[in-house]
C-alpha cells in the first residue's frame, strides 16, 4: 500500500528532460474541474498548456484538433449502487486496456459493441470493464472519456455500461505513479501540477473514477479485476458492501486509518478484491475453496483480470475465468463474450470460441450423501431395527438387519432405504447407551435410484438420552464447522432429526450428525486417502498441519496423533502438492466436555480442559505466523459461535468464553512461545 508523493521539483525536472522530444504533434487531456459556478478546463495542445476559467452557464462542447470531443453541459454520471443484473442477454467484458486506446476501440467495433463512430451499437447488452485503464500506455484520457460518455449512452439504449475499480485506478488516485507513462510526467510538469492531483476531489474524471464499483454480478457471473481471497470472504461483506467500503474509505484515504482498521486493510492488500491473484497458484487455493466462495456469494463463476495470460482462459472447469489477455502490451487482445446462454472468447478478427465449462461433470451420478447434504433445514431421519440389540451387543460392532427413512424439511419428500446398522466408534460404544453408528445400504438399491455405490453413511449421536448430552453433540457438531472456516477440506458434517423405532414403537428421538466417510470425501474432493498406518510428519502440507495444530490446542484436544492416524483423515488432494491432515472426533476435546473423556495417561496434564501443546516441532515464523491467523479470525470465531443458534444462549456464551481464553494467550506471544517451544 505504497504511496508516491513526488515533490514538484521532479516533475518540473521531467519536464526539462522531455521538452526536447517533445513535438507539435503532443496532446493531452483535457482535465475538467469543477469550481463552484465554473469549469476549469486544463489540456495540452501541439506541445502547449493551456489552463482557463468558464461559467457553467456558458458550457457548449469542448472541441480541439487531437483531444476527446467534450460536451461540457452533460457532465454529470450515474452513482447507482446496484450490484447484482439478471436476465442479461449480451454480455461483452473487456480487462486490463492500460491505455491502449485504439487496441480496446478495435475489439469493441470488431464486436459489435459500438459503431464505426465509436457510439453504442449494443442495445440492451451489457460492457464490462474489469479495472486498470490507466498507466503504462499514453491514451489514458482518451479511454476514460470514451468510456464517460458511452456509459450514458447504453443507459438510454437500455444497455449498461460497468467501469470496474482495478488496482491502477486506486494508485493513482492515491498519488502512486510508479506505472505512469512519461508522457504523463510531461503533463505534470506542463500543467504545473502533480498528477494524481489531476484527478482529486472536485475534478470531472477522478470523481467519476471514485464513484466506480469494484465489484457486480450478471447472471450470477462476478466480475472484478483480483477475486475474491478466502480471507475477504471471512468478512462475510455482501457484494455491495465491499463496493460501498471502497467508495467510503479506500479511495483518497488516509494511510493511518486504513492501517488501523482490520477490515479495511484486508480489503486493500494483496489478498483484496483488487489485488488477489491466488485462483492462478495451485499452493493457494483448490477447487473446494473455489465452491466455498461461489456457494457463499450466490455465483456461478468469477470472472477477473488483474494477472496476465497470452488468452482468456478458463480454470477449475469454468468456475474461474481470467480475462487479462495482455492488452497493456498494444498487440493483440481478445474479449470474454456472452450470448445464447454460452461464453466466448472473441479476438481481434471476429473469430470467437467457446468456452467449454466442465461438461463430464453435468451427468455424473451423485451419492447419497449428496442427497442429504443438499438438503435445507434439517432431514427427518428414521432407523428402523431391533434397537435394545444394537445397544446391547455394540461392543461387536456386528451388522444386524435395519431401514432407514428421510422425510426431506421442505416438501416432505419421503425416501426409503433397507440396508443393515452396526455400532461404531472406541470409547464410546462402551460408554454411551446410543453409540455412534454405521448405515451399510446395498449397492444393488443404490444403482436402481442411479445414485453412485457409495453404500456408508456414518451418524453420532448423542451419548445419552437427554439435554446435557444433545448440548455436547451440538458442540461437537459445531467444531467441524468451525474447522471448515479454517481449512475448506475439511470433512462435512450435517444435523439431522434422528428417531429410532423398534416396530412400531418409538425407542429413542434427538438430534444427531451424519458425518462424511473416507470413500465419500475421496469422491467429493477427488482425493487419495493415505492408508499407510504411520507418516511421517514433514510429508504433510505444512501450512494445513500447522493450523490442524494449533486448531486442536485452541479446543484443547489432545486425543489425535499422526503416528498412526488416531483422530486424523490423512489425504492427497489434487491442487496440494502433500498430504493434508484433516481432524475429526473431538468429543475428548476439553471444548465438548463429557464426562468420560480424560487425558491419555502419557500426558503431563490431569484434565482434558487443560490445553496442551503437542510436541511437533515448529519454527520460530511458523509461530509468529499462526498466531497471526489465528488472531486475524478471532471475530470470525466469534460470529460463528453466534451463528451456531442450535444450541441454548447460555452454552453459546461459554463457548465464546473458551476461545476467548486462547486468544488472550495469543496476546502474550513470547509467553507461549517458550512454553510451546520448551517442548
């Protein structure tokens, strides 16, 4: 977020220096303010500055040989703050022309998109813009009237004109000019002014530029210059939100008061909406995070500029578009269209391609855990068995003869399956009077439905039947998802209103949780699950393992090792060069809290309330590191504590101060370090 403020000296000592290349044939501008009742007009012609006053009253066309033709009466814009179209039938979205005015004006003709007077030809159809028309090339002005003007005349046409906020626009109006061409270092001197000042308040273009959106949706495709980070998603802003944020505070700011503001930092730095280039880096981010992204935004794709590609392409089947085809560059581009339902990609001939979006995927076959993941609110679920056997006879964890009903929450849809059902689990099925259980369909009643032969669903219930021990599944249930904020591979979880009947007779009735088996995680995320018995730890994907660790010590969980995988699904997941340890079974954790659970006698502790710290060894910027995540999520923590309406406010408001707790360790930092380190 560095600023340039340059001193006028230097730009009066460019000045001196371009003077002798300077020729006749030199223009820009012009740079229109507003100065109460007046216009001030400021442009260079032929290599000359001209500067000059006019009451607005008097205002016709500003009209000289070699600069944008202005009609000086019609200066106002558009400040609607809409930021979702649908039913768009013409899309055309263009990124990144850095100046490079005759090369965008070529592909918009080529298109369709204006006429061969460079006035809007297309309709209803909408223009997108995806951010940095300005520095690099010398005919910034020309784009940015240009694109002034036809934003008005696709709004009477009906169409629609969208000028994006890119990271370019945000430097300059910011005074950062390391970008600039010198041609514009000319200008500045000229015109004896610095040259974002050319562009500050008051003025006709940098006021227009601070008005831009970063963000819109059409037809639930979002387009912005960078992306949308996992980060920025955790603040969970709406689209018109973060555009508001920008407008508000992030343009013509103050350093310190963006620095001092989390939220506000986030959005500008390199991980924000105008800056984030993570979807093209595999280390970053995989398809997972992408569908955590699009699902919590509404979208069905994202559609950026901002890193640079030889042509438009496509990534994660679709769901990624980068549109920089290397305009800036001033020899060829291409355009992303829309029509007829399909995308496009356009060149300079008229030529255009489609773009396939992951076609194989459309017909594949879903699970069953599909099926009840997708559903809204929470599945009736009804097992059917000889109930006091299963209890009875759970230490074997044999099969015995069972169906089960779903009664979907909305329509009341009702689904009927027989298969068999065995207890499972270690401690528990000793313990606990309802134990954690394993649904075993038939593969044959699979197929016939066309569901995939995924033939496993895994359920935990409460361990006893009554309040305490729903309020303990609830907080067990919520650590998975609290853990999906963390790491988006992490195993699903889902609630479900869980009855057992023996005949006809109702035995049992609370809520449970459908847990996501190894065979079915490995389909969803096209994974290998690692069944070696032991892994060594420097195998594992050492920015995951370290939140998995330091994850566990915040619920103060220590049941788990990686040794031999006790509590971890160990996976290799496509876009992660290493193998991912994902957690489950918390019900040891000092979080949960039940009664049977009690530290492994090994462990220097007496309580499992008590946090401690496993001793794998990590580095000293590891630490740091962490701690700075983790700090960085503490109100999202905090939120999802308070989303988790399912269980009782009271039990919300300790589990908010559990955590709370470990966040105030993280405020000591060399304290824990020595005690994590001494280890």
């Amino acid at each position: 977020m560095k600023k340039i403020f340059l001193p006028f000296f230097f730009f009066f000592f460019g000045f001196l220096i371009l003077t002798a290349q300077v020729k006749s044939e030199y223009f820009d501008g012009p740079y229109i303010f507003h100065q109460n009742d007046s216009l001030r007009i400021q442009w260079i012609e032929s290599g000359v500055g001209h500067d000059t006053l006019l009451a607005k009253s008097e205002a016709g066309i500003f009209d000289r040989v070699g600069l944008p033709k202005i009609d000086l009466s019609d200066l106002d814009f558009d400040k609607n703050r809409q930021a979702s179209f649908d039913k768009v039938e013409k899309i055309v979205a263009i990124s990144d022309a850095h100046g490079q005015y005759d090369l965008m004006i070529d592909l918009l003709k080529t298109h369709q998109v204006i006429d061969e007077e460079n006035n809007w030809s297309f309709g209803k159809g909408h223009l997108v813009i995806t951010g940095d028309n300005l520095d690099r090339g010398d005919k910034v002005l020309e784009i940015l009237w240009f694109l002034f003007f036809l934003e008005k005349e696709a709004a009477k046409a009906g169409g629609k004109v969208h000028v994006l906020l890119g990271n370019h626009e945000v430097m300059v109006l910011q005074g950062d000019i390391r970008y600039l061409n010198r041609k514009y270092l000319y200008t500045s001197g000229v015109l004896k002014n610095r040259y974002h000042l050319m562009f500050g308040v008051g003025s006709v273009l940098g006021d227009w530029i601070a008005n831009h959106k970063v963000m819109t949706s059409i037809n639930r495709s979002l387009f912005l210059h960078g992306g949308i980070s996992e980060e920025i998603l955790q603040l969970d802003y709406s689209l018109e939100k973060m555009n508001e944020a920008f407008t508000r505070h992030l343009i013509r700011y103050e350093d310190k008061a963006v620095l001092e503001d989390p939220v506000l930092k986030a959005l500008y730095r390199s991980n924000g909406p105008l800056w984030y280039r993570g979807y093209f880096q595999k280390e970053v981010i995989d398809t997972a995070s992408v569908d955590k992204i699009l699902t919590k935004l509404n979208q069905d794709r994202i559609i950026v500029g901002h890193t640079s590609f030889d042509s438009i392409r496509s990534f994660f089947g679709g769901k990624i578009l980068g549109i920089d085809c290397g305009i800036k560059r001033g020899k060829t581009g291409q355009v992303l269209l829309y029509q007829h339902n399909s995308f496009f990609v356009g060149d300079l001939k008229g030529a255009k391609r489609p773009i396939v979006f992951n076609p194989s995927n459309r017909s594949a076959k879903s699970s069953f855990y599909d099926y009840l993941f997708k559903l809204e609110g929470l599945p009736e679920i009804t097992i059917t068995t000889n109930v006091k056997q299963l209890i009875r006879k759970s230490h074997k964890e044999a099969y015995q003869e069972a169906s089960l009903q779903v009664v979907e929450p909305s329509s009341g849809v009702v689904k009927k399956m027989t298969g068999r059902i065995r207890a499972r689990g270690n401690t528990r099925k000793k313990v606990c009077n309802i134990p954690p259980v394993k649904f075993d369909f038939s593969k044959k009643t699979l197929d016939s439905l066309g569901l995939l032969k995924i033939d496993k669903l895994k359920f935990v219930f409460p361990c006893q039947e009554n309040d305490r021990s729903q309020e303990l599944l609830y907080k067990e249930f919520f650590l998975y998802e609290l853990y999906k904020f963390i790491d988006s591979n992490s195993i699903k979880v889902k609630l479900v209103d869980a009855t057992f009947l023996e005949g006809e007779e109702k035995k049992l009735k609370f809520d449970g949780f459908l847990i996501e088996d190894e065979e079915e995680y490995a389909r969803r995320k096209k994974a290998v699950v690692i069944e070696n018995s032991k892994i060594n730890p420097s195998r594992l994907h050492r920015t995951s393992f370290l939140k998995m660790l330091f994850f566990q010590y915040m619920i103060a969980n220590t049941d788990w090792t990686v040794a031999n995988r006790h509590n971890l699904e160990l996976v290799k997941l496509p876009d992660i060069d290493k193998v991912v340890a994902l957690p489950y079974d918390f019900d040891y954790s000092g979080f949960v809290g039940q009664k049977y659970a009690v530290p492994h006698e090994s462990l220097p502790i007496d309580d499992v309330n008590e946090r401690y710290f496993f001793n794998y060894k990590i580095r000293e910027h590891e630490f740091y590191e962490m701690v700075r995540f983790y700090e960085s999520i503490e109100e999202g923590v905090y939120r999802i504590c308070d989303e988790a309406t399912y269980m009782k406010p009271k039990t919300i408001k300790e589990n908010k101060a559990f955590f709370r707790n470990f966040f105030q360790l993280l405020k000591r930092p060399e304290s824990l370090k020595r005690d994590i380190m001494k280890r």
